[in-house]
C-alpha cells in the first residue's frame, strides 16, 4: 500500500477504500480524521486533498505525487487547500468558522476543488461547531470538502460527528516506523528505533525526535525520565535515591501525567515480557531492551506498581499537587517493591 497516501503508515484497509472513493468520485463532501499524538494527521488529510485533486487518479500511484496539483499542494502552496488552526489562541472560535464560510461560497481558483483542513478539531468551541454544521451538511459550492483532523472526535458535539464520519487512524507497527525513519533519512536501525519508542509509533513526532525540534526535546526528556524512574524500581534503589529523583522532576500537570503513564507502559512491557516469548513492546524499543530489566522485577511487583500508577493518576485528575502526587507515588511503588 506505499503507493496510497504516503503520509499514512499501516491501515491498508482504510487507504484502500480512501482511493475506492476517489477514485469513484463517492469521497464525501466531509469527514473527521482521528488519530493519536504524533501520528502526522494533518499530513494525512494533505494526502487526502492531493488525492482528491489529483488530475492522474487512475496512475498507480495516488495522489500521483506529479502533476501540478499534487506538487502544489505537497509544497502547501495551493490557494485552495486552505488550513483552519487555532493560531495562538486556546481554542478555535466561531469567528474562524464564519471566515471559512465567506469564504467558502468561492469557487476554486486553481484547483476543481477546494479542501478545507481543520487542525486540532477538538479545540472548536461549542459555538464554533454549531456554526459549522450548516457547511458540513451543505457546502455552497460542489466540490468543496472539509477534513477535521483530532486526537479525540469524543470531543466534537453529535450533531457534528453525524454530518462527518469519523475514521479512526490505527498507529503503525514500530517495525514499520522504523523502516520508514530509515529510508527518508541517514540514520542507524537503534537511532530510528529509539525514536520511534520515544514518539509511541507517531511517525512525524519521531521526526521531531531526531530532528531534535523543541517537542521532540520535550518528548525525550519525558520519555528518559520514565525510563530512568522504572528501571530504579527494577534495580529496587532506596527510597531516598527514587525520591531525590523525582524531587528533580517538573511540578507541572501535564509532565507529571505523561511520566505517570509511560511508566505503565514500562510495566507493561516487563510483564509482557515475562510471561510470553512473542510480545511487543510499548515504553523500550523491542523484547531484548526490556529483557535485563524484566529479570530483576517479579509480575507481582510490576502489577502492584501499575496500580499506585493509577491512583496518582486518578489524584491528577482530581487537581492534587503533581509534586505530591508523584512523591506519593514513589513511596507507593517503593512499598510495592519490598513489600
């Protein structure tokens, strides 16, 4: 399936009956893209818009990547796939809703088509939603189409997400990251790995890993912390040493929240490990890497720490201090360990 969408690794079903529709001109007019962090969506509905303008959709390749809509669009200087984000604020208002639907009774420019990606969907207001169903529903000018891409369509109200079917977008094999990491650049199988590890099979995320772009710095420093903090559980450091530890960490919400859940994942591949030969693996690269470590912790221990994992999440949620959450947590796991 290399030859559809470019952008989307794995999912050959979904990309097969993509390019059916296209193909068969039976795409809808609207659809809401979801996937997780990292995964690159955006560049996914860039795929979907190259495709739908695509002048050679009978090529074997689609979008064909080589005529002038295609390259137009890949270069993200067609004037007709227009980009509708946040900007700098928190949300996206019902004012950037009625500029797209002034816009909108415009017919194309350069393209037959005009393509409309909305990013971070779940950021529009309630507002903002309702303004945009009547455009969902019935856009005023044939051709015109609108792709939302979200980590969470759960967020988007009903009345949105009958008017745009969701396809949800299952992450890749690290395998396949890996492969793909490897052929679009000069880096080593363990760099490629590390960062697919790092990124949690999101391709573009494992991009900004090795490009070392400020979220890709802030992943790694995540994910180090994580790795760090369940393998001293593994090695059964002192309580002193493991809250020393922690008490170097940032007190923000977020951090302490994706520290908490990476650590699960690392329990869960210890105990995966343990009990069968043929697992895969989500916080270590592969198997071999969490090996060393799988052998100093029984499942009982990874099992009891997993679930001082869930109460300091839960604490999270209900706005207690992440400081104290997560000292909390290192006595907890600490008991779990020798007790």
């Amino acid at each position: 399936m290399k030859n559809l969408f470019p952008h989307l690794l794995g999912n050959g079903h979904t990309k097969k009956l993509m390019a059916e529709d296209i193909r068969r001109g039976t795409f809808l007019h609207a659809c809401i893209l979801e996937a997780v962090k990292g995964a690159g969506v955006e560049d996914v509905a860039f795929d979907i818009a190259a495709a739908l303008a695509c002048t050679r959709k009978d090529s074997g390749k689609l979008p064909c990547g080589a005529c002038p809509s295609c390259r137009k669009i890949e270069g993200r200087t067609c004037v007709d796939v227009i980009t509708v984000d946040k900007g700098d604020k928190a949300t996206i208002g019902v004012d950037k809703i009625r500029a797209m639907k002034q816009d909108a009774v415009l017919t194309p420019s350069e393209l037959d088509c005009k393509i409309y990606v909305l990013k971070e969907a779940e950021r529009l207001t309630e507002e903002a939603q309702n303004a945009l169903l009547k455009l969902l529903e019935e856009p005023p000018v044939e051709n015109t189409y609108f792709i939302l891409c979200t980590e969470n369509a759960e967020a988007l109200l009903p009345t949105v997400r009958s008017r745009a079917p969701v396809t949800r977008l299952t992450p890749p094999e690290r395998d396949e990251v890996c492969r793909a990491l490897t052929e679009e650049r000069p880096v080593s199988r363990e760099d490629a790995l590390l960062a697919a590890a790092i990124a949690e099979n999101g391709i573009a995320l494992a991009r900004e890993v090795l490009d070392g772009t400020d979220e890709g710095k802030r992943k790694t420093e995540l994910y180090n912390h994580a790795r760090r903090l369940t393998e001293m559980l593994a090695e059964k450091k002192s309580k002193t040493e493991i809250i020393l530890y922690i008490s170097s960490l940032s007190a923000k919400k977020e951090e302490a929240t994706e520290i908490l859940r990476l650590i699960y994942s690392g329990l869960r591949d210890i105990i995966a490990v343990k009990r069968c030969k043929d697992c895969t693996t989500d916080l270590y690269q592969t198997p071999e890497h969490v090996r060393r470590y799988a052998g100093k912790m029984t499942v009982r221990s990874a099992v009891r720490i997993s679930d001082a994992v869930s109460e300091a999440l839960v604490s999270l949620e209900k706005n207690a201090s992440p400081k104290t959450v997560l000292l909390a947590f290192a006595v907890s796991a600490h008991n779990a360990v020798f007790g």
